[in-house]
C-alpha cells in the first residue's frame, strides 16, 4: 500500500504531544516509587513522654498528636511541624476528626470518656463519660456517630456526638487494635489481635454482621483503607501485611513488613502505605494492581509507633520520646525520578 503523505494538524499534533508528555509522567512516576525520606527531629517544647495514635486534619493542614505519656493533645502546622497549641486534657489515645462539623473526637484513657474539641477555637465542646477506658475511635459522618474501642477490652461504643450519650455497646472479641470506617460502604471494620480477625459492623443496626481471618497476617494491629478501591490493608505484628477485599472479606495479597506494627497510615495519591514500628523503622508498601509490594523501611527512632500522612503535601509524620524530650520527625515524598 502507498503510504500517506497527508500531514497531521497542528491542533491535533499539540494533543498527541501532550499526551505523550503526560505518558511519560504516569510511567516515569511509577517506576520510580520509593520511600519518603527523613528530615530533621523537631523537638516539643516542655514535653515528655510517648504518643498513641496520630491523625491529620487535612482541611485545615494540622497533625493532631495524642500525648498520652505528657497529658496533652499537641497540635501542630502539618505542612512544617510548628506547634499551634496544647490541650491539656489528660491521658488520650486516639482521636477522629469530623470535618463537616470541625469538631475533634479524642479517647480518654485515664479518665475514661470522648472527649470533643471545636477545631476552630481548640477548646473542650462536651464530652461522654464511658465505662472503660477508651482506646481507638472511628467517625461516622452519615449517623453523627463516633465508634470507641474498650482498650483491651470486648466492646465498642457508638456515642453520638450530638447528644453526647453511648446509644449502644456492641460486643466483639478481645482486643481491639485499629478502627476505620468505610464511606463507600457504609461499614466499621475492627482489627482484632487476639482472634487474628477483622471484625464488621453495620452502623444503622449497630451490630456485628461478619469476621473475617487476617491470615497470613497475625495479632492485628493498625489498619488503613482504600474505599474507593475497596480494600482494607491490615497490618500483623508477625511482620505481615495483608490487603483484604473490603466487600468480600477475601485476603488478595500480603508483603513483609518490619515486625510490632502498631499504627498504619496510607497516601490513596502514591498507592503507598505506611506501617510504623516500635523497633525504629516505618515500612513502605505500594498498593498496585497486581498486589502489595514492599518498597523499603524507613529509619525513625526507637519507639516511634505512630504514623500519619498530610495527602496535601504527602508528608508522612511520626513521633516519639527519647526518655527526655518529646520530637515529630517528617518523612518527605521521593522526588521524581528517585
């Protein structure tokens, strides 16, 4: 056949070189995922002790850290680590933010209870006494329902936060140690390490409905969700993380990870999760389509066990004492091309 001579458009050519260009970007940025690196300790002024689990109010760019050890909610710039303000409110563990409402739901250990904070004014907005010590929290933005976790113990409380009442405890196996709520599907889903399960609440009947196994992943620890790709990613204190299928409880891929996981935190952006370790290190896993591959551990600091992602900045925070003086240390995204 003669081939063709006829020359291509200037507007369509401007498209296949712009197509070509972003291409080149989506391949350029998958082959090279990598872990985010280290940056400088920031020390806490006046602060001692160890942290629980840490979260990021995204809308307003703060990290919002649980001091359990120094009594206080520390509240900080999450873009460079500033510390705004800390709410002296006791021993706290977790806390969950509600972002239509701007209202923050902090579990109180010592003196056990939900604690509510306005996140315009950080001051206490009511609260609600429980009858255990509370330990890991969730949010409910359809039902106005926060979920709190017996620490060590065998319930959640749904507590709504309008009124400030438990409206049910809903009984599960012992120990619970990570707690999300999935928009998508409209469940709550609760890692359970000593029945190496995941636990499944609906939240219109407040009621248990399914336990599924972690296996090969064992005594569960933190746990992150993809809802839009409906996918748990629990991580064992066995050095395992698995990816569950969030509609059919079905394990679809595991990878290595470092060993006493405790928080979990994940980037739906970089497809990357981030499980932190007491013994010093977070591990990096990228989520693709074929299944979890590990990317590499990142070095923190002994005892550093809480993690949480900016998904602005993808700045991945962590935090930790060293027996004197209390630190966060930020983890910055790869750059292209690493």
């Amino acid at each position: 056949m003669k081939a063709l001579n006829t020359p291509i458009p200037h507007s369509l050519s401007r498209l296949l070189a712009t197509g070509s260009a972003l291409l080149c970007m989506v391949t350029g940025f998958v082959a090279s995922a990598a872990p985010p690196t280290p940056g400088s300790p920031i020390a806490i002024p006046n602060s001692h002790g160890g942290f629980d689990f840490i979260e990021v109010d995204q809308q307003n760019s703060r990290l919002l850290a649980p001091h359990t050890r120094n009594g206080t909610l520390d509240v900080f710039d999450s873009t460079s680590g500033k510390l705004i303000k800390q709410c002296w409110l006791g021993a706290t563990q977790s806390l969950a933010v509600d972002a239509q409402s701007g209202k923050y739901y902090i579990a109180g250990s010592d003196k056990p209870r939900l604690v509510t904070i306005d996140s315009k004014t950080l001051e206490s907005a009511g609260e609600t006494t429980l009858s255990g010590p509370a330990d890991i929290v969730t949010f409910d933005p359809k039902n106005h329902v926060a979920y709190v976790c017996h620490d060590d113990g065998t319930e959640v409380w749904a507590v709504d936060v309008v009124s400030n009442k438990v409206i049910a405890s809903i009984s599960i196996p012992e120990g619970p140690e990570g707690i999300v709520y999935d928009e998508k599907g409209d469940r709550i889903f609760v890692n359970v390490r000593k029945t190496n399960e995941v636990v499944v609440i609906d939240p219109d009947a407040n009621k248990v409905v399914a336990k599924w196994s972690t296996a090969p992943a064992q005594a569960p620890h933190g746990l992150a969700i993809d809802s839009g790709m409906h996918r748990l990613f629990a991580a064992g204190g066995n050095g395992q993380l698995v990816e569950i299928d969030s509609g059919s409880g079905k394990v679809v891929s595991s990878a290595k990870i470092a060993p006493k996981v405790d928080q979990v935190a994940y980037d739906p952006e970089l497809k990357q999760i981030y499980s932190a370790s007491g013994t010093g290190v977070i591990s990096v896993v990228l989520a693709k389509n074929s299944g979890l591959e590990s990317i590499g551990d990142v070095p923190t600091h002994s005892g550093a066990h809480s993690v949480a992602v900016d998904l602005k900045t993808h700045i991945v925070w962590t935090a930790y004492s060293d027996g004197n003086a209390s630190y966060i240390l930020p983890l910055k995204p790869a750059e292209p091309g690493q």
